[in-house]
C-alpha cells in the first residue's frame, strides 16, 4: 500500500516538473518570437532612414538605387499590413495573401540585387543595369499597389453597402415613430359622440346624475337600528 501511494506521488511529482518545463519552454519561446520582432522592427527602421538619407543626400547611382530599395521596401510593407489586416474579417483576402507571398520572392530577390550593387564599385556598370531595375521594381511595386488598393476599395464597399442597409433600416424605424396619429371611429348621432376622460368616469354611488334632484337625507330610525353591542331582544319579550 505504501508503495502505492510513493509511486502515485513520483508520477503527480513528474507530471508537475513536466507541465513546468513545457510552460517555461512556450514563454521563452514566446519571449524569443516578441525580441525577434522588436529587433527586425528596429533593424527595418534603420535600413529606412539611412536609405531616405541616401536618397536625399548623395548622388549619382547610389541616390538613385536608394530610392528604389526605399520604394520596394515602402510598398511591400503597406501592401503586406493591408492585406493582413483585411483577411481578419473578409476570407477571400487569404488568396490575395498567397499571390502576395509569391510576389515577396521577387521583392527579396531584387532587395538583395539593389544591395549587392551598392557594394558595386564599378559605378558605370551599375548606371547600366539601373534602366533593367527601375522596370523591375516598378512591376513589383505596381502589382503591389495593385493588390493593396483593390483590397481597400473591396472593404469600402462593403462598409458602403452595410451604410446603405443601415440607413433603410433607420429611415423604417423613424417612420415608425413618428406616425404617433391614430384615425379614429367615424359614428353619427348623437348618441355615438364619445366623450372625454373625466366625463366617462363612473358616478360614485350616493350621488345624483346630471339632470335629477338631490334628495333630502333622511336620518335612520333609532327604533329600528341595531349596533353591535346590544343583546338580541328575547322571544317572550317581543310578545
């Protein structure tokens, strides 16, 4: 018996250590994913402003590839918050999402290209492939914006036609509170006429009608009235 309860208690002892471990497993890893995207954050964020300081700042074909990486990496990001965004509430956005991911490939692959060519040091080489990148990014970013945009104007029109439906419904429903108007009964005659409130309430009993005369109060006969106290008068005293 002993051994029982030992063993049982090495088991309740185990699975606590084992739940402890898998928890302290998913909030490090939880942890890790929160760090992971405060950094990436924070690198994108640099990468920006010193590429807008490329841009503004230098010349010749450095300027002009930091205008287009910052360009690629602005609309791939608006698109890719858009379209995450949306699928929250409108499924079909999940196809949209995969047709974007598609495209993120090739916005990697010529981020990385525009990068490799600011490493470049041969200036007149990269003049000459700067025609062939500007088409490049400007058929990415343009079917991007594509996305985005049809995604916007999709959900506008769906708050557009809900505005509608709702305003239809407001309109019914202050109609039907102000049609506070009822048509009443057409009689004739004299006797159909209805009448008011205070004319129609009963008359209390004891008071005359309109039209009769009041009648004298007549005091009871003290002969006649019996009140509770008195002794009910013997039958050999009624003779």
């Amino acid at each position: 018996m002993e051994a029982t309860i030992v063993t049982i208690l090495a088991l309740l002892f185990l699975a606590f250590v084992a739940l402890g471990v898998y928890a302290t497993v998913k909030v490090a890893k939880a942890a890790k994913r929160g760090v992971d995207r405060t950094l990436d954050q924070a690198r994108r964020t640099v990468e920006d402003t010193t590429l807008r300081a490329k841009s503004f700042g230098q010349a010749g074909v450095a300027a002009e590839l930091a205008k287009l990486r910052l360009s690629l990496r602005t609309s791939m990001r608006a698109t890719q918050d858009a379209l995450q965004a949306g699928a929250v509430e409108d499924a079909s956005l999940r196809e949209s999402l995969d047709l974007f991911a598609r495209l993120s490939a090739h916005g990697r692959e010529l981020d990385e290209d525009l990068k490799r060519l600011e490493r470049e040091p041969d200036k007149a080489y990269v003049a000459g492939q700067l025609p062939a990148l500007t088409e490049r990014t400007e058929r990415i970013t343009g079917s991007a914006d594509a996305l985005r945009q049809a995604a916007r104007d999709r959900a506008l029109r769906f708050a557009e036609d809900d505005l509608d439906t709702l305003s239809a419904q407001i309109d019914v429903e202050t109609g039907a509170l102000r049609h506070w108007t009822t048509t009443g009964r057409e009689t004739t005659g004299p006797e159909a006429e209805q009448t008011a409130w205070y004319e129609s309430a009963p008359t209390p009993h004891g008071q005359p009608q309109a039209g009769e005369t009041p009648q004298a109060i007549t005091a009871p006969d003290p002969r006649t009235t019996a009140y509770p106290w008195e002794k009910t008068a013997r039958p050999e005293s009624a003779g």
